[in-house]
C-alpha cells in the first residue's frame, strides 16, 4: 500500500494575537520589525507562550476537512 503525506500551512487571519507571543497577528499597516517583541525574535530567556484559540480553530478545520494521522486527530 502506498502511503502519500502532505504538510499543509494556512495563516488563520481572524486571531487576535500570534501563535507564540501576544503581539499582534494583523501585521497590515505596521512597518518592517514593528510589531515584535523579545518572544518573537527568539531572544534567549524568551519563553514563548501558546495561543490556545488559535490551536482550537486550527484543530477545527482539520476536524472539518477530514484530515487524520493513522486515525487520530489531526497533528498540529
């Protein structure tokens, strides 16, 4: 059996803040290295921390497109 793996990226526009840090996720209108922060640069001592909406709506549109891992949720 041929088994074919696809990695697949999408940019969830309608969040608040970025995945990692709490600046903000509309970079429109800001102008180059702007809108960063120490946790975006990946400064050392920098501790990143997880935008749990966006793990959320991201595991909903894998959920909503039927897309598994070996018959689990969708591997984020």
């Amino acid at each position: 059996m041929t088994m074919i793996g696809l990695e697949i990226h999408c940019q969830l526009t309608n969040l608040n803040s970025k995945l990692f840090c709490p600046c903000k996720a509309n970079y429109r209108g800001f102008k180059i290295n702007e809108n960063i922060c120490p946790i975006c640069m990946g400064l050392p001592g920098s501790l990143p921390r997880l935008n749990q909406e966006a793990v959320k709506k991201s595991n909903n549109n894998c959920n909503g497109t039927k897309l598994f891992n070996s018959g689990k949720n969708c591997v984020l």
